[in-house]
C-alpha cells in the first residue's frame, strides 16, 4: 500500500519508511508518536506533524483512498506555511533565525549545546520582534573575556518557538506554560537540566542583558519539571 502511494505521489511528496519496534524510541516520542504503525509528515516550515497514528487496514483499496485524502490535506496545509512563510514579516523580521523543532532540536538545544536561547511567540507581531531581537543578539558577543574560552568551545545557540503549538515543550519549565505571556525568552542548559526566563518587557536592551547574564553565570537557575519535547 505504501508503495503504491509513493508512486502515485512521487512528483509532490519525499517518501520515507522507518521501522521502529514500539514507541519508546526516542525519535517517536519526540514525534509525538503514541502507536504503530504511523504516518508522519514535514512542512516546508521544518515543523512536524503526526497525520495518522495506529493505522488499521480493512482492504488494501480503502486503505490506498485514506491515505490519498491524507495526502491531499496534508498538502493543502503545507501550501499555506509555504505562502506564510515566503511573506517578508517572516524572512527578514526574524532574521533567519531558526525554528525550534522535532527535527533540529538535537542540534539546537542537545548534548552539545552550553545553552540554547529560546525567543517564544503567541503572536504574529511577537513572532516578528522577537525575530528581529533574538537575530540581533545573536551576532554579539556577551561573554566576558575570562568565559571566552570555554564558549567558544561549546556551543551557544538561538531559535524561536510557537507556543501555541507546543504547550507541552513550555510545561516543563512552568506548570503554566507561561500562558499569561505573549512573547518572552527561555535560557536552557540541556546538559544540566536547567534554565532560566525572562518575561519581563521584551525589548533589545532587556534580552541583551538576559542573554549576557546567562552567559557569565550571573543569574540563578532553576531545574526544568521534565524532559522539555517537542511534540
């Protein structure tokens, strides 16, 4: 059945398999996966989705015709980041700064990270500050000469989250999820489990200082609740 949709489909879709045993493994439940077998897609966004998940096949005709409309929506809502994502609010407000998600957050914010900065939106407008603001900060060096060394070594990195979409990421810094803030800032130390926000006023001045704070080590952490995932 898969075969016969990724032939269908060959020209609009990239098709992988993977086989996976449960879904302990960590990539699933990144994912967000809860049952096998599954069907996951990317968006042109770099988000990822799980369309259907713990599939049952009555007949191998309308399984092919189920997983054709899934294709077929998955696709219309890919179209719609695409055209979102190509405004100009998005390319140049936020500075390229990158996405946090199930597929990069090893390299963001994993074992090889000292800290990664995590500029959070709720908004559009918060989206397109906090883009602006983060890409900014992350050009400058705030690191006192006696912790240069040791920095430049790790490595320190910077990416923007949409909280509404991943609530369950923001649990395990807040029982609350910060639901009362429309944009703010998450230091997180993965190595050590730990982090430190800032949801005060956001402006350039008052995440420059957070973020150097952070990096000499003149602020307080706290530990995170959980794992933080990316679902």
């Amino acid at each position: 059945m898969w075969r016969v949709i990724s032939g269908l489909y060959r020209k609009r879709f990239l098709f992988y398999d993977a086989e996976a045993h449960d879904v302990s493994h960590p990539m699933l439940k990144r994912l967000g996966v809860k049952k096998l077998p599954s069907v996951v897609g990317k968006l042109v966004t770099g988000e990822m989705h799980v369309l259907r998940s713990g599939i049952i096949v009555k007949d191998l005709k309308s399984g092919i015709e189920e997983l054709r409309t899934l294709l077929e929506n998955f696709e219309k809502k890919n179209k719609v980041s695409s055209d979102y994502s190509k405004k100009p609010s998005q390319n140049e407000e936020a500075g390229n700064v990158p996405f946090l998600t199930a597929w990069n957050i090893d390299n963001l914010c994993g074992e090889k990270a000292i800290v990664c900065f995590i500029g959070v939106f709720r908004s559009s407008r918060g989206r397109d500050q906090l883009g602006k603001i983060v890409s900014e900060v992350s050009r400058k060096t705030l690191v006192r000469q006696q912790s240069k060394a040791q920095a430049t070594r790790d490595s320190i990195t910077y990416s923007l989250l949409d909280g509404n979409k991943q609530p369950s990421f923001l649990y395990a810094f807040d029982k609350s999820g910060y639901g009362s803030s429309d944009k703010f800032v998450i230091a997180y130390k993965p190595r050590k489990q730990k982090f430190a926000a800032f949801t005060g006023d956001v402006t350039m001045e008052a995440v420059e200082k957070f973020v150097s704070s952070v990096l000499n080590g003149d602020i307080q952490l706290s530990k995170v609740r959980q794992q933080p995932l990316i679902r």
